[in-house]
C-alpha cells in the first residue's frame, strides 16, 4: 500500500465505490425476478372481483403512423367491452393517419400545433378531449404496438385495485431476420422488463415506459402532460411518485413492439432513450432522492435507485476505465484498492446480465452470441462521445422503415 494516498487513489476508490451502487441496486432487482421465476412463484397480481369493469379510454398518440395505425386499432378494439372508447389522436399528420384510423374504428381527433410537438402535448390534448365524458381509467398504447391478451382489462382492474399508476409489461422484439445488433439491444431491453419485475416481486414501484400505461381518471386529468420531453414517461411516473402516487406493474398485461428496420431510426430511438435517461437522472435524481429521504418516501427512493441505474453498456464502459486507471496505479503504485472494488463490481455485474439471460433471453440470443456483446458494447462508444456535445432535446418519431442495421 501507499504511504500517502494521491488525489487520483481517492478520485478512483470514489469512482469505483459509486459505480458499485447502481450494479447493486440492478443485481438484486434481476435477482429477485429470477429467484421469483425459479420458485415458480405467482407473475400476475390478484385481482379483484368487481361487479363490472371499470370503463376504458385508450388514448393512442401517433404522428405519421399510417403504416401501421390500423393493425394497433384492431389489437385494441379486440378488447373492448360496451362503453370503452379507443381515441387516436392524430397529432400533426402530414399522411393519411386521421383517415385510416378513423376508417379502423377509432375515433380520432386531429391536433395541428407545429410550435408545440411531441408525445406529451397530444396526450394533453386527448385528455382534455375525455373530459367532457371521462373514463374511470386511461389506457395509453403507441400507435405501433399490440397488445397481449386480456392486457386492456387487467390494467383497468389493476389501475381500480390500487388507485395508482399501472405499468404493463412492455416488449419490444426485432424483426425477422433482424442481425445480431439488434438481437443484443433486444436483450437489453428484456432486462430492463426483468428489473422491473424484480421490482414487483419486492413491493416496490416501477418506471412507467410510454405505452401500457393505465391511470385513475383523478390521476392523468390532473397530470403535468404538455410537454416535448425526450422521455416524457419516466418523468411523469418521477412526478406522479413523488406527489404519493408511485406506478405498480401489471406483469400479466403485456403490450408489444418491434426495433426499427433503419439503422438511423434505431440509432435515433437509443439516443433519445439513452439521453433522455440521463438528463432525467441529472435533473430529477438528486431532488427527488431528496425529497424521498426528507419525507421518509421508500416507494420515491427505490424509483430514484431505479432511475439512477444507467444502460449496461454505459455501466461496462465506465467500470473498463475504471479499471483500465486503476490496474495503471496498482502497477506503478501499489495501490489495489479501487482495482479490487471496481473488479468485483464488474464481475457483479456480469453475473446479474448472465441471470437475465438464463431466466429470460435465452430465446433471443444463444450464449455464443451473447459472448460477443462487448463488440456491441464497444460500438455505442461513438454514441455515447456523440451525446456529450450534441444533446437532442425534441421529441422526435422512430421512423420505422429502411434496411435492417
């Protein structure tokens, strides 16, 4: 050991016992989902047995979705009881999505703000289209998703049960034929679903994703929704947490997508996920864990450790130069210290990932595959230098045609 430590042996033991907190909190929400699956224990919350369901609204925002806005009608509409409604709002079109939805069986209103786009204004705007009649319940579903079955009305009982924010279990898939790249950023997003599971099983809130999303009427009438945020769910299920109603999920509700085919389109969608997230974390993290621990919230402190977790490439690609300087110090210094910590951190952390994928992903990556995820890891190093000086702060639609990446 050193005889004086040097301000880049504290800088690094401060790096690597900081980067060790979000692989904490990430290994023991996989773990508790995996652990919750191989006791075969319950995935779907009980359910009460109420005399009638609770009636239904589900706001669909689209935006130039004329491709495929008809086959999400129809997985809507396909469970709707008498008195539902499944409103579009065509927000901004400049194609034939109004038409086609209408000609669906949707009813569509038409909202033209050219200053004022983006997901969260044309939800805003279909709220306040509801409340001339209002809902007992809200569902939100993207105009390019379908829906699992029975998901519509376990939402709506769940959202009655707990008078809270209810989150379905969101999937996105690659196309066929999609290549390996793709495959990988599937799993990454399983083990985003995984987390979120893990979270369930331990009483514990989720984050809310965009889409299978079902509010109390009194909740999403008085929500802060206009807005053109990147990622206008997570900080909406933030804001809802905090004023005491934190998001639960419904893991049997399960709502599905699939990747764009472009490579711009799917390098848009990461960016804007993955910026998006950390300009949530920057701005709301330390208020809200704040605002938690004053308050002596548990639910808002486990949604902030939760939201404080960043993509695992990112995780990977900060414990590499973590450990990449410490093994450079522990070689001209004798300081092991943070080499130790950041490598047992790492190697947490890969365990955790290998559990998601026994438990979870088998179907979408072998494990040969998966052994060359740190070639994809490396190729969102551009990404990530590319978002430090250009920051996308405009919601932006994934444009979902081209050639496959």
């Amino acid at each position: 050991m050193p005889t004086a430590l040097t301000l880049l042996d504290v800088l690094l033991i401060g790096a690597a016992a900081l980067l060790s907190l979000p692989v904490l909190v990430l290994s023991v929400e996989i773990f508790s989902a995996c652990g919750a699956r191989w006791l075969r224990s319950a995935t779907s919350p009980s359910l009460p047995d109420p005399a009638r369901r609770p009636s239904v609204a589900v706001l669909v925002p689209a935006h130039n979705e004329v491709d495929g806005i008809a086959a999400t009608i129809q997985s809507i509409r396909a469970q709707l009881v008498e008195g539902d409604r499944c409103v579009v709002i065509a927000d901004n079109c400049t194609d034939e999505t109004a038409r086609v939805a209408g000609a669906a069986g949707a009813s569509v209103v038409e909202r033209a703000d050219a200053a004022r786009r983006g997901k969260g204004f044309a939800l805003d705007y279909g709220v306040r289209h509801l409340a001339a009649e209002p809902p007992e319940v809200v569902v939100v579903i993207d105009a390019d998703c379908t829906l699992g079955p029975n998901a519509i009305d376990l939402l709506a009982r769940r959202c009655v049960e707990t008078a809270r924010p209810v989150q379905g279990s969101n999937v996105m898939r690659s196309p066929p034929g999609a290549p390996l790249k793709t495959r990988i950023a599937e799993f990454a997003f399983v083990i985003r679903t995984v987390r979120a599971r893990g979270c369930f099983h331990l009483g514990l809130p989720c984050q809310l994703t965009g889409t299978g999303m079902a509010f109390p009427w009194p909740l999403i009438r008085d929500a802060s929704l206009a807005s053109a945020h990147i990622v206008e769910d997570l900080r909406l299920g933030l804001e809802l947490a905090a004023d005491g109603s934190p998001p639960t999920l419904c893991p049997g509700a399960t709502v599905m997508s699939v990747f764009p085919l472009g490579a711009a389109a799917f390098l848009s969608q990461r960016v804007r996920w993955e910026q998006g997230h950390f300009g949530v974390i920057a701005e709301l993290g330390p208020r809200l864990l704040w605002q938690a621990i004053r308050r002596g919230q548990l639910p808002l402190a486990a949604m902030v450790a939760d939201l404080c977790v960043p993509p695992v490439a990112a995780l990977v690609l900060a414990h590499c130069a973590v450990l990449a300087l410490s093994a450079l110090v522990a070689f001209t210094s004798g300081w092991i210290a943070p080499l130790v910590l950041a490598a047992s951190s790492l190697l947490l952390l890969l365990i955790s990932v290998a559990a998601a994928w026994s438990g979870f992903a088998r179907h979408v990556v072998t494990f040969r595959e998966l052994a060359t995820a740190p070639v994809y890891v490396a190729g969102k190093l551009p990404m990530y230098v590319r978002m430090m000086f250009k920051k996308q702060t405009e919601w932006v639609r994934t444009d979902r045609k081209g050639d496959v990446p």
